[in-house]
C-alpha cells in the first residue's frame, strides 16, 4: 500500500503483540486528507489497539506507521512537533478526574501543545476556546466546574479540548459511548464542522448513529487483522426499524448487516 501526497496516516504491516499474544497481526492502512474514517470491530478485535499504536501509546512488534509522511519512532523530536497538528481523545475519560477545574480551564489545556506549557495563553487561545466550546454546544457552561456537567457533557468537553488545539487530525476512541442522544447529535454537528474546515478524521466506534452520514469509509477489524473496508451500508431488516442504530461486526464469512459493505 502506497500512500498518496496527502496521507495523514500511513501504516505498513503493522503488528501489535501483549506479553507475545498477537493483538494486530499485518495490518496495511492509508487515511489521507480529508477522510473520515471510522474503524469497527467486536470488542477485543484490535481496534483501539489500532488507534494507539498509530499514536505510538503502544510499540509496534512489527511493521511501521507515518503521521504526516513522518516515520513514527518514539520520544522523536519529529513525532513531538506532529502532536500539535493532532486531537487525541481517548476512550471513556472522565474530564472531570478529580480536578476542581471549569470547563473553559480543561478546554483551554487543549492549546498547551501549540503554544507550549511556559507561554502564557493569549487572545489566540481564548478565540480558540470559545469557538471550541460553541461548537460542542457547551458556551454557556465555560465557567462551571467540569465536576458539575453530565457525563455526556464531559465528553463534549473533552472533544473541545481536542478541537482547541486546532488540529488537522482528530482520533477519537469511542467518542459517543455511553453519551446521550444531545450530545451525540452536539458532537455530530462538531465534526461537521471540524470536517468543513478539511479536517481528517479517524474514530472508533460501536455505533455510528449521527455519525453515520459523516463516515467516508469504514474499516472492520477482526481478530488483528482489517477484514474489510468499504463505505456505510443501508441497514436491513430489523436493523432499519426505528430506534435501531447499532453496528454489529462480523466475522468474514458472516453477513456483514449494519455494516460496511
């Protein structure tokens, strides 16, 4: 797989394994700008594990990655500069975490990989909150405690602190689990957005939801390895009734309802 001009992301036979159990087995993917990208799987296929070793939370066994034509090789000065130009929100993270910090304070240590942890924050910073939080839908709770919010809220208020910082990436993991249906719509017209601005975008998910219309491609791991890739499928049978908004990942050889296809 070769990656074009404009690849955001480009992995190459990667291999994940934990205490020598293989958890990502030859995996090849290319996300280029502008893409939205949503990876699906059972739980334990490998799918966060995807994510992470993309990032370099976890070391390769095999295989490499590239983040914006950049080889990905830890502690590099390289890959620090190539966190700036991403927003990383990770799976099922309280925003609150004990911290008796407001909203607009989580939000804005969102900017601390752009402007550096010495400088202090400027009118720059605070137009980026701002649009941040008005685009998640959460304006009007900047000065609340983040302890206060619902734990829908803390997730918008954790996709602000990602938008914040201005990415040209987003890699959310899980974004919409457990989150009511105001803030899945709330986070769906954030992305909107982020991806009108020409932003690329790679999440995990169960469910697609609001989302769905977004996705410009699917990517179904199973057991380690990418068993499929294509766009989001009408739903069938009990899967279009009303209310149904699950993706169910299947194994090759099972028939792929509500999803990719």
């Amino acid at each position: 797989m070769t990656p074009s001009n404009d690849s955001v992301i480009s992995v190459r036979h990667g291999a994940v394994a934990y205490d020598g159990r293989p958890v990502l087995r030859d995996v090849s993917l290319t996300v280029t700008a502008g893409e939205v990208i949503a990876v699906l799987g059972a739980n334990g296929s490998g799918k966060s594990t995807l994510i992470r070793a993309i990032l370099g939370l976890v070391p390769l066994a095999g295989g490499s990655v590239e983040l914006f034509g950049t080889p990905l090789r830890p502690r590099s000065r390289a890959l620090r500069r190539q966190w700036a130009r991403i927003g990383y929100v990770p799976q099922r993270l309280g925003a609150g975490s004990g911290v008796p910090a407001t909203v607009a304070e989580v939000v804005g240590s969102g900017r601390l990989a752009r402007r550096g942890i010495l400088r202090p924050p400027g009118a720059a910073d605070r137009e980026a909150v701002t649009a941040a939080l008005r685009a998640v839908g959460l304006a009007d709770r900047a000065a609340d405690p983040v302890a206060t919010l619902s734990g829908g809220q803390q997730q918008r208020t954790l996709i602000a602190r990602a938008l914040a910082g201005q990415p040209e990436l987003l890699v959310l993991d899980e974004p919409t689990a457990g989150v009511d249906a105001n803030s899945q719509e709330a986070f769906a017209d954030a992305l909107r957005g982020f991806i009108s601005g020409g932003g690329t975008v790679l999440l995990v998910a169960h469910e697609l939801g609001p989302l769905a219309s977004l996705i410009s491609r699917c990517v179904v791991v199973h057991e380690g390895r990418i068993a499929h890739e294509g766009g989001v499928p009408r739903p069938a049978g009990h899967h279009a009734e009303p209310g149904h908004d699950h993706v169910h990942p299947h194994g090759p050889g099972d028939e792929p309802v509500g999803l990719c296809s």
